[in-house]
C-alpha cells in the first residue's frame, strides 16, 4: 500500500482515493458550523446562568461538568458521521479503526510525555499540589479523552486534515491552514469567558493561540505514525489532564 507523505506517513490510500475537493468545500462549511456551536456553548456557559444552576446538586463539579458537556459533543461531531454516511466514506478515513489500538495507545503515552512535563513543572514551581482526589481525577481524565481529545482529534486531525489536504493539493500548506483552524477554534469560548472583543482577545491570547496551532502539527504527526485518532487523542488527554490535576 502506498502513502501520501507527510514526514514518512501519512493518510493512506483509502483516504486519497475516497475523497475530492467537494470534501474539502464540505469540512470548510462544517468548521464554520462549528465555530458557530461553540460560541453558542460559550454564552450559554458563561452568559447565563443554567450552568451554575445545575452544578448544585452535583457532589463532584469535574462529573457535572463531564456530563453537561455531552450533549455539546454531540452536536460537534454528530455532522462528520452525517457527511461520511452521504458521502458513503468509512470511518476509518477519519482514523477511527480496531487494529493496532495498543501500539496507538503507547504512541499516544510517548508522546503526551514532553510535554506533560512541561505541564507539571510549571504549577510544581508555583507551588500548587495535585489533587488528591482519585473521583475528580478520574472525571477530568475523561473529560479531557473524550470531550476534548477524542473530539478535537477526530474533527482536526481525522476530519480537516484529510479533506483540506485533497482541497490545497499541499500536505504543509493543508497542514499550517488547519493549524491555524484548531488556534482559531478555541477563541469564541474562551474570549466569552474572558470577556473580551475578539480583537482585545486575540492580542492578549496571541502567543497561546500560536502554541496551540503548531501542537497541531504534532498531533497529526502522531496520527500519521499508524493512520490511528487513538494515538493523537490519548496524548491528547494526557497533555491537558496533566496540568489539570492541580489544585
């Protein structure tokens, strides 16, 4: 089997031969959507006040929160599945596939650990301590695997990347543009809770934006390895769940 390359691997056959450049104009009008789904999950958040309402009666916040942002997950990735189902595309061609998942998972573990190290460095020196809380522990892991990693993974890495990547006919102009799409995904919410303009938000968010949109180029480095979500995904959740565990 032959490969398009990114690196040494990238998107397999399967990928190259069961997309065009109609998929590429479809994963532009789904990010837009997308974009529109979160802003909207940001004000509801952040803007009125059914989230600390609910968070009440929760003994534990790291499940409430776990559980409310299910139904948004689903509205995420919900059209992805609806697009393959129409476009008769399987879902491995977004890297969702049974083989080799141990070798993904260890891929995945080897490279959260840079920078995870990072993460844990840095509030260490501040002097915070890790939550001792093996419950809230175990919600913000899954929280950060499923509503952030596997989401974000499949959306980015397995659903943008390919597509645009057939749309540009360039696997690093593809790859800097949907680097600059993943930064660019996390200003609605995170601008509504800072409340800040965008422009005011931007400015002040510049460098992160920056580190965010070239994590995704390690991320679909990882995914490339075997042509696994699994392996993006589980460095994913460790690299965020790493700097969450403290208090």
């Amino acid at each position: 089997m032959e490969y398009k390359k990114l690196g040494r691997v990238t998107f397999d056959e399967e990928v190259k031969e069961s997309i065009d450049k109609k998929d590429g104009i479809h994963s532009i009008v789904y990010y837009v959507y997308n974009i529109m789904m979160i802003w909207l999950f940001g004000l509801l958040i952040f803007k009125t006040q059914i989230y600390t309402s609910l968070e009440i009666y929760f003994n534990s916040k790291d499940f409430f929160k776990f559980l409310f942002y299910m139904p948004f997950v689903i509205i995420q990735i919900l059209p992805v599945f609806i697009i393959l189902y129409f476009k008769k595309q399987t879902i491995s061609s977004i890297g969702i596939k049974k083989d080799k998942i141990m070798k993904s998972t260890l891929i995945g573990i080897i490279g959260s650990i840079p920078f995870s190290i990072l993460n844990i460095i840095g509030p260490i020196s501040s002097g915070k301590t890790l939550n001792p809380s093996l419950v809230d522990n175990f919600w913000i892991f899954l929280f950060f695997l499923i509503c952030i990693g596997f989401v974000e993974e499949i959306i980015f890495r397995g659903f943008l990347q390919t597509r645009i990547e057939e749309l540009m006919k360039s696997k690093w102009t593809s790859t800097i543009f949907v680097g600059i799409m993943f930064g660019l995904m996390h200003v609605p919410i995170q601008m509504i809770q800072a409340d800040m303009s965008l422009i005011e938000f931007i400015v002040y968010d510049l460098g992160h934006l920056i580190i965010t949109s070239l994590m995704h180029i390690y991320f679909v480095y990882l995914y490339t390895r075997d042509k696994n979500i699994i392996a993006p995904t589980v460095a994913h959740a460790i690299i965020n769940f790493s700097y969450a565990i403290f208090v």
